[in-house]
C-alpha cells in the first residue's frame, strides 16, 4: 500500500502566500488631544456647575412655564408659515428666472436683489411700520369703484405681518436653491420631454422638479432651521410672543436675564433636533432609486464594452446558425 500524501500536487493552497500580519500604526497624538478635550469640556461644565451667575434654579423653574411652553408653540408655527410661503414663492421665482419670458426674469431677478441685498431686521421694521405707511387698502377697479376697503390702523396683525416678512425674505433664498435644483437636472431630460409633446410649465412640473428634489432638499432644510433662529428678529414688528420675546419679557420682570436665555436656547436645541431629525428622513426619501454601486447587469455590459470578463457572471451568446442570427 503506498502511502497517502496529504496534499495533492495540484492543490492551489500550496502556491498561497503566507497572510500578512499588519501591525496598526499607533497615534499617541490622538488619545493626548482627545484626552485634552475631554479635560477642557469637563472643567468648563464643573465651572457652569458651581458658577451662581447661571441661576441654575430660576433655569429650572421656568424651563417648563407655560408662558415658555405657548411662546415655543408660537415659534414653532412661525417657522412653518413663514417657510411654507416662502417655498411656495421661491418655487415661482425660480421658474420666473428660468423662463423665456424677458418680463418674468426681470420682475425675479429686481425681487432677488431687493430681498438678498437688505438686511432681514429692516424689512422687519419695515413691516412694523406698515400701518403707518398704509392707513387703508382698497380692493377694487382703480378710478372706478372699490369693493373691499381695509381698515390697516384697525387691525392686530403683528403675528400677519411677521409672517409675510419673514416669508418675503426667505423666498429670496429660496428661489436661488430651485433654481440650483433645476439647472442639476440634464438636459436631456428636458429635450426628452419636449419631444414627447409637453409645454414648458408641464415639463418644469412632471419632470423637472421631481429629480431636483434630491438637490434642493439639504439646503433647504438648513433654511428651515435658519428660520427658526431668525424668528427671534420678529421683535422689530413688534411681535414679543415668540420663544425669544417672551424670554426677554420674563428676564425684564425678575432681572434673570442670564437663566431665561438658557431656557430659550434650550428649546431652540430641542426644536432644532428634532427638524435636522425630520430633515434626515426626508433626504432618505427623495434620495430612494439613487445608488452608487452598479448593478450585475450594468457590470456585465461595462465588462464587454472593455473586452474584460467579470467574476461571477455568465453572459449567454449565440451560437453560430442559432435563430435570430443574421445570415451573412
């Protein structure tokens, strides 16, 4: 009997090279500046601790008031007002810059340039003096015959008039975002759509906008949450029942300034996380059919545009004579 060897010549495992022991390179920087910061951060939170100027007390006490508590509802509601109006137009600002119409670009374009070039604080104070600038509005046929007259003086629309300026100024920002998205998408898919027969305002509807969703999306959460911020500007109407205002109005009766504004900025940070939150959600949605990595089918024509065969895959050829061949 001979005697069995324990591998076979031809086995492939002989040719292997040896596995390479990789040793990590150490970073002792790393662990001295992270150990550094930690120190830094702990020694500025014991600090805030024991500091008596941060009225750790009175920051408890009115964390949860319910002036705070209305004051961030109406936070809350101008931020989406303002922001939805302010999509709305930006959307049809974009579209007016993007359109032939040399009218409709001009009217964008001179809008833009108002809006992005003024400070947000002085529009604001401007919309405060609206009642001042325009005692009465009348709706009617001009010279003719008025059917609605408006009474400005009469009204309370601090909260109206907060809401229309901080939409106006936003549309501005926002116009140029759409704008941005639109111009991502190429333009063959316009062309594409033209052919098949849609106007310009179906294309920019149907086909336009949907791919530009995965553009203007990021930024245009950003503004959102730079909205939230800028609603504490709306003192310039004067509206004080937002977050801010009604802070400084509490931190004016008991001469707290310092805890009342930790307690508006902590509920800005809640607010805040959970719209970055709502903002990463969304991106997921809109960003659904994109990948990067191609698929085995995509692979396989790349590998015969190349001549290179792809492990793994088996692409089926005919036969010379089989059905379907061109006969030479």
């Amino acid at each position: 009997m001979s005697e069995s060897t324990s591998a076979s010549p031809a086995d492939p495992r002989q040719d292997e090279p040896e596995p390479i022991r990789a040793v990590p390179l150490r970073h002792p920087g790393r662990w001295i500046s992270g150990a550094l910061v930690l120190i830094a951060l702990g020694l500025f939170a014991w600090g805030a601790a024991t500091n008596e100027a941060y009225r750790w007390d009175v920051y408890f006490q009115y964390l949860f008031d319910r002036r705070i508590t209305a004051a961030a509802w109406k936070t809350i509601q101008l931020t989406v007002l303002a922001m939805l109006f302010a999509v709305l137009l930006g959307v049809l600002l974009a579209v007016m810059r993007l359109s032939p119409n040399p009218v409709l670009r001009s009217v964008a374009w001179l809008y833009l340039w108002v809006f992005r070039g003024t400070p947000v604080y002085v529009q604001l104070v401007l919309w405060g003096l609206f009642p001042s600038i325009y005692k009465q509005i009348d709706i009617g046929i001009p010279f003719v015959h008025q059917f609605v007259h408006i009474d400005v003086q009469g009204i309370n629309a601090a909260f109206l008039f907060a809401v229309i300026g901080l939409a106006l100024n936003e549309a501005a920002y926002m116009a140029e975002i759409v704008r941005a998205g639109i111009s991502s998408v190429p333009e063959g898919q316009i062309e594409a759509s033209t052919a098949l027969g849609m106007s310009w305002s179906q294309t920019i509807r149907r086909t336009v906008l949907p791919q530009a969703m995965r553009v203007i999306i990021p930024p245009t959460g950003n503004e959102l949450i730079s909205m939230l911020k800028t609603t504490s500007l709306v003192a310039a109407v004067p509206y004080s029942l937002e977050l801010y205002g009604r802070a400084r109005d509490i931190s004016g009766a008991n001469f707290q300034p310092i805890p009342l504004l930790l307690v508006a900025a902590t509920w800005y940070l809640a607010i805040t996380s959970v719209l970055m939150i709502g903002q990463f959600y969304l991106e997921r949605y809109f960003s659904k059919g994109v990948s990067r990595q191609l698929t085995a089918r995509q692979l396989q024509a790349l590998a015969d545009a190349q001549n290179t065969p792809v492990a793994g895959l088996t692409l089926d050829t005919p036969k010379p004579g089989a059905p379907g061949e061109d006969a030479r």
